[in-house]
C-alpha cells in the first residue's frame, strides 16, 4: 500500500500542480501545471527525483498536513513560515517528516506560490497526461480538510539540503520580447510602457494578473479590428481600459486585445510571484538576447541539482576548521 498524505486543513487556493499539458491548445485548453515551473525544479533537485513530480501548490497560504508514514518533504516557492510539532523549519530545504507528525505551513512572508514537495511525487490519477489541477478548465479542484492524497513510491535520499535562490519574490524587472501586436502601439507608447512603475493590482490568479499605473491607457492602433488569434502564457494584454494583464499559466487559448509584449518563460514565475503592490517594470530585449536567457535558464536548471548542499554543515566537510574561532566567549566561570 502506498504512503498517503492528509490534509487536516488548507488555505483557499492549495492544488496538486505538476509541469502541466502541453499539446492541447488546439482544443482550447492551456498547459496549466504550477504557477512557478522553477519552484518545481527546486523542489526535485533537493528531493533528487524528477522535475515532473506533482506538489502541492499554496496559493498565499498552506495549511496543516501530515503522512502515514515518514516521508521525505521540500519547501520552495514563496517563503511561508513552516513548522514540524511546533518546531519551525528552514524553507528551500528538504526534511524528514515523521509518520503522524503536524506539518503546518501559515502565510507568505513575500511571494504569492509556495510549493510542499513529497518524496516519490503525489501520485493521483492522472488526467490527459498530468496531475495538476485546471481550476479554469473543470480539470481537478482546490484541496480542503479530510482529503488524502495517494504518494510514489520514494527511494531513499538524504534530507536536511538546501539551495540558494536569487529573489524572484519581490517585484523587480521583466524582459519582455515585441509580440504581434507591438508595431500597433506608437513608438513613444512603447517607450512609455518601459519607463512606467507597475505595480500589480489585487486583481489576479493563475489565469493572469493586471498591472495597476499611473498615466494615459495603453491603446493599439486599429485594436478594435483585431481577431481572436492563439494567446500564450507571458503574453501581455492592453484591455479594454488601456491596463497591461499579464497571462499566466491557466490563460485562455485564443484573445483579441492586442499584445503589447511577452515576458520571457524565465520571467514569467516573477510576474506570478508577485504580491499585490508589488512594482514591476518591463524591459524589452530583441531576439538573440531572449534566446540566450532560454539557454543561460535551461543551464541553470540543469545545474540545480549539483548546488544542492547540507542545511547544516559537517565539521568534517569544513577543510579550514582550524581557521575558525570556536571558544570565544569561554571564562573561567568565576568572575562577578
């Protein structure tokens, strides 16, 4: 019998999430799968298993949680304060997780999607080639208290690992590639769209986010004549009232508001990550320097595994120990 993880509670918008499914826009359904593909990465290396493992994604918020039996965890994504029988744990990390222990994972300190790995994977059934939930689509549904999630078979592995991660939990900058509409905007709109501080609005969800400024609307020449035509995640949206949507992971398949840029996939978890407030500012980059961020990202992921080290450090593994100052502070034990 395979080991089954219960949630005992959970937040409004925790999903099993895995890499998605590509290949069917043609019959109007999007890839889907985690809002952060990089988390999911993360997650695998410290856990040393496939990328395309299913998780649990926590929208804001976890929940409490606990395994049959002990099991192997990882903690990435957005920071969430996270505790073990009241114990607090380390985030990007991996940890042994005891049978019947209380595994309870609270609010984001920054970021929006937290992600809670298991060793072996969540093995619910799959549908049309994935786990992962497609709120947008019908596919799966949000998890709640009394739920039990079948888990893979896991191998054996260490745990108390870490990663280091550059912030993506912030805001910050976004490359932006032209899309088939940005010749439609006037050049000064495009210089516009640059040096404007977004922020994102509270309006937003796995579909996509808008940005919230300050300034005249971003409007495409001859918009209204455009026709529905495929649309992709990244793909960025001037609505109706001249505000920039940013599409994200469960975006329709076809739109008709012109597309005044795409965020680049290596960008696009910043976008997600972002909280409500958050500023963000755009960036365009042409052909070849996108294409080399593909590739410098792809390096990247497959590096992730080999900087993968011990939470805490061995004193065996320290070459230099000698060097470090270990008694300061001693005293006798006898002064005043």
């Amino acid at each position: 019998m395979s080991a089954t993880l219960t949630i005992h509670s959970a937040g409004p918008g925790v999903t099993v999430q895995d890499m998605g499914r590509p290949g069917h826009l043609a019959t109007g359904l999007s890839r889907g799968g985690a809002a952060d593909i990089l988390a999911l990465h993360e997650g695998a290396a410290l856990l040393g298993q496939p990328p395309d493992s299913a998780a649990l994604e926590m929208a804001g918020m976890g929940g409490v949680f606990s395994a049959d039996t002990d099991i192997r965890i990882a903690l990435t994504g957005a920071p969430m304060q996270a505790t073990l029988n009241g114990e607090a744990l380390a985030w990007n990390a991996s940890h042994a997780l005891p049978a019947g222990a209380n595994l309870a994972i609270s609010g984001a300190t920054r970021g929006t999607y937290g992600y809670l790995h298991v060793g072996g994977g969540i093995a619910t059934q799959p549908v049309l080639g994935a786990r992962s939930a497609h709120l947008a689509a019908g596919i799966g549904a949000a998890l709640a208290a009394g739920d039990t999630l079948p888990l893979g078979a896991d191998k054996p592995g260490p745990v108390g690992r870490t990663l280091d991660i550059a912030d993506r939990f912030s805001g910050g900058t976004v490359r932006i590639v032209p899309s088939v509409q940005t010749s439609r905007f006037a050049p000064g709109d495009l210089d516009r769209f640059e040096q404007t501080d977004f922020a994102r609005d509270a309006r937003g969800n796995r579909v996509g986010v808008k940005m919230r400024f300050d300034g005249a609307p971003f409007a495409a020449r001859g918009q209204l004549a455009i026709l529905s035509e495929i649309i992709v995640p990244g793909d960025i949206q001037a609505t109706g009232d001249g505000a920039p949507y940013v599409l994200l992971c469960e975006c329709q398949t076809t739109g008709g508001y012109p597309r005044i840029a795409t965020v680049i996939a290596p960008d696009l978890p910043r976008v997600a990550q972002a909280r409500p407030g958050d500023a963000l500012r755009f960036a365009f980059i042409d052909r070849d320097a996108g294409l080399a961020a593909l590739r410098t990202h792809a390096q990247h992921l497959a590096g992730l595994p080999r900087a993968v080290r011990a939470l805490v450090r061995n004193p065996h593994d320290i070459p230099d120990l000698l060097s470090y100052q270990l008694i300061g502070g001693v005293t006798a034990g006898d002064e005043p």
